[in-house]
C-alpha cells in the first residue's frame, strides 16, 4: 500500500480521536454544569429560610454555621443570597445580613481561593471580598499583588475588592492600576471610578488630593486620563478645580491631547467656573474639531457678546459639527435667523438653514 494512503489513515484517525474526546468532553462538561446548577438550586432553598429567620429574629450568627457541609456550591448559593438581599435592603438590616459574609465558613472558602494559583478562582475570591469590609491586612495585601497581573479580569476584579477599603491611598493605588490598563472599556473604568468615592463627605478632599497623582500618571492612556477628568467634575470635586484649570491654561505633553482637552474644558463647564472663560476662549480657533466644540458649548453659556463673532467665523468652520455647534451656540445667545445667515456664503446658507431648523425642531420636541 502507498505510503499516503497510510498517512492518510494516520491522519483519519487522529481526527477521529480528536473529535471523539471534544465531544465527549462537551457532554462531561454539561453534565457537570448541570448537576453543579441543580446544587445551587437546591443549596438556595435549603439556605434562604435561616438567613431570612435570622434577618427578622436575630439571634446568634454562629447558629447558621451548622448548615454548611464543606461544599463551595453551597458556599457560593450562600453568597449569592445575601448579596441579592443586600441590593434590597439597606441600613442596620443591611448592616445585620452583610455580617453573614463573616461567617468563618464563608471567610475560610473565599480565603483559600485568594490564595489559589488559578486565576478564576482568585477572581471568584474577589468578587466576595467586593462585598466585605476589607478589614484583613493579609487579604489586602493580596489583593494590591493581584494587581500587577497580567490578567485584566483579575486586576479589574482585585481593584474592585479594594474600592472597600477605608483607606483613600489603598484605593487610589487600585484605581491607578486599572487606568493604566489599555483596552479596559470606558463603562469598567467609570465603574470603578465611582466606588472609589467611600460615600463619606469629608473624604472628598483627601480623595480629590490621590486623584490629582493618578490623573497626572504620564502611563494612563489620554482616553482614560479624559474619562477621570469628566468624573471627577461629575462627581464633583471641587478642591480640583483651579488644578484642572491649571492644566488648560498651559498644556504639556500628557494634557495636549484632544480628548484631554476636550475633557478639561467640560469639567470646568461642570464645576460652572465663570473664571475659566477666558482660557477656554483661547481654544476656539484649535486645531482639532473635538475641542473647538467643547470650547464653543461652555462659552455659550458662560461668555459674553464678544464671542459672537467667532461664532459667525465658526459657521465656516471645514467640520461640519463646529458649524452645528456654532449655530447652537448663537441660537443660545438670542440671535435670530436673519442674523445667523448675515455674512454666510451663498453655498452655506441652506444647510446652516436646515442646522436652524433641526435645533429648533428638537427644542420644540423637549
């Protein structure tokens, strides 16, 4: 027989093989999913009653304990039916049912994973301890180690957990690891840019002090550095305002950035800082189209009549969202149509009609 043919079989039968173990695999793999669900399930209806006997009669947390049998889906149908409760509740009654979380059973689990060489079990380890008070130095420091990971999910997750801890330094640390990070998406980093807030008013201050050192990492990417610009204004940390300020009047490298630029100019709109008018007003006859944009928006609302010029040179502006935002803009400052359209080329005035019209239709529509 021909050598190929041989080779041909050869062949054959590895592919058979191949195929045979993935498909037996996937059939292990589901049944193992299965019977894991239908334990959680049950694991859920047997633990719900005490957690519910225990949040409406108290009496002694320890008493829950004998419930367990060592067995990390019951674990984790525990956890979850807290966690679900405590969406729902909030006060000494959240406060009472997060104390479960401490349960040594539960603690021991979760700590045990922390400590794991596998990343998805560390992962699911944080996740936990997201929901408890980070009061554990070894847990912490653990976590502040899973951050130099080169698996995002587990530095995204690892950061998350130490949103919780009560010192502003450990959380900065966390939310500047996550911000370094290229390719994390926008709604993760704000994500976590709110936990960072402890929901105490008189940490805002020191907060908003971290916050200028993380902004100011020349290792965040400028999209990521503009989306912390916009939340700390959204947030509203007014300790950074002349800070920001500072950045917009004379950019170096790291705030020379369109997006940067951008973002600076709409926190000072959000902070309604009326000084700032004048630096933004410089930004008008930028280069980039994104951040005469940002310019012409706040100075509508914050500017004077002298601007109404530039807005009428804007109106020939080579991008056509500056045309639309420099229609807004007059529009905004009580000019009527004849006005707009007095000095506009005769090959513009139809579409800066229809820009009119548009603006008025949506006003019309809100």
């Amino acid at each position: 027989m021909d050598i190929s043919i041989y080779l041909l079989l050869a062949i054959s039968v590895v592919l058979f093989s191949l195929t045979s173990l993935l498909f037996f695999s996937v059939i292990i793999i589901r049944f193992r999913h299965r019977r894991w669900t239908k334990k959680v399930k049950q694991y859920k209806k047997d633990l719900l009653p005490p957690v519910l006997e225990y949040l409406e009669e108290g009496g002694d947390i320890s008493n829950l304990e004998k419930y367990f049998h060592n067995d990390k889906s019951e674990y984790y149908a525990f956890v979850k039916i807290v966690t679900n409760l405590l969406s729902q509740l909030e006060g000494p009654d959240a406060d009472r049912l997060q104390e479960l979380l401490y349960l040594d059973p539960i603690f021991d689990h979760y700590y045990k994973l922390l400590n794991s060489r596998n990343d998805i079990d560390r992962v699911k380890a944080c996740i936990y301890f997201s929901h408890v008070r980070l009061v554990n130095y070894k847990v912490i420091k653990k976590l502040e180690e899973f951050l130099n990971s080169s698996n995002m999910m587990l530095v995204f997750s690892a950061a998350t957990a130490l949103m919780g801890s009560e010192d502003v330094k450990i959380r900065a640390e966390a939310l500047n690891s996550v911000a370094k990070m290229k390719g994390i998406s926008d709604m993760a980093l704000l994500e976590l840019f709110h936990k960072f807030h402890s929901g105490e008013d008189d940490q805002l201050e020191s907060e908003g002090e971290v916050l200028k050192e993380v902004i100011s990492n020349p290792s965040i990417t400028p999209e990521n550095r503009a989306l912390l610009i916009l939340g700390v204004a959204e947030r509203g940390y007014y300790n950074m305002v002349e800070f920001l300020l500072d950045k917009l009047k004379k950019p170096i490298e790291i705030w020379d950035n369109p997006d940067v630029l951008h973002a600076l100019i709409k926190a000072q709109g959000e902070f309604y800082n009326v000084s700032s008018v004048d630096t933004i007003r410089q930004y008008l006859t930028h280069e980039h189209p994104k951040v005469v944009i940002a310019a012409i928006e706040e100075l509508s609302d914050y500017g004077s009549e002298k601007d109404l010029t530039t807005y009428h040179t804007l109106l020939t502006h080579a991008d056509n969202e500056v045309r639309q935002a420099a229609v807004f803009a007059l529009i905004n400052n009580d000019q009527n149509e004849s006005q707009i359209l007095s000095g506009v080329p005769d090959d513009l005035k139809e579409e800066i009609r229809n820009i009119i019209l548009k603006f008025k239709t949506e006003k019309n529509d809100q």
